[in-house]
C-alpha cells in the first residue's frame, strides 16, 4: 500500500533572487568600465535593481536590508552622482556585489495562499 502525498506549494517565493544576483554579476563586470563612458550604465542598472530588492524587503517585512540596500541605490545613482576615488569604489563594488547575493538568497515573501 503506497500512500501518496500531494505537493505543498512553498510557504515563500525568493523574487529577490535574480535581481540580486544581476545587481552583483553587474558590479563584478563593471569593475572593468569604472571611469568609462559605459560605467553610466552599471549605475542606472545596479541603482534600479537594488531599488527592486528594497521592494521585495518590505514585502518580506525584513526591514533590516534596507541599511545596505538604500546605501547601494545611493551610491550607484546616475542621476546625482557621488564622486568616490576609484580605489574605494573597486572595493565598494565587491562589498555590495556580495551583500546582494546575500540579501538575494535571504529575502523570503511569504507565498500568497488566497490562490
């Protein structure tokens, strides 16, 4: 006698999970194009994506990755650039390049169960 279970959908979703990981394969290869004419475009994607997972923080309801999300959207903005010595900024995009990995795979919505 086989008694079959039925598949439980998931309690929760990670939507975070490919924008953080876009967000840090862009800082990664946007380590080559800083001071370039190209880097404008590692800032609007890495600003945009980090605004997404603010997003998907608040609806998790896990506040606490805003402290390094909003600092991320801040400091990758195209529109009011702040000037960082390219040094600091290599290391920056590291530090927020593994940050939103691991916000990305820790940021859990909880699944919407009215469907």
């Amino acid at each position: 006698m086989s008694t079959s279970r039925t598949p439980q959908p998931p309690a929760f979703n990670r939507a975070a999970l490919a924008p953080g990981l876009i967000a840090a394969i862009v800082l990664l290869a946007g380590l080559a194009l800083i001071g370039g004419a190209w880097y404008l475009y590692v800032q609007y994607a890495v600003a945009i994506l980090a605004l997404i997972m603010c997003v998907f923080a608040g609806q998790a309801k896990q506040w606490w990755w805003l402290v390094g999300l909003v600092p991320i959207a801040v400091v990758w903005n195209p529109v009011w650039p702040i000037t960082i010595d390219d040094t600091v900024l290599r290391a920056l995009h590291v530090i927020a390049a593994v940050f939103l990995v691991c916000a990305a795979t820790l940021i859990k919505i909880p699944a919407d169960t009215r469907r």
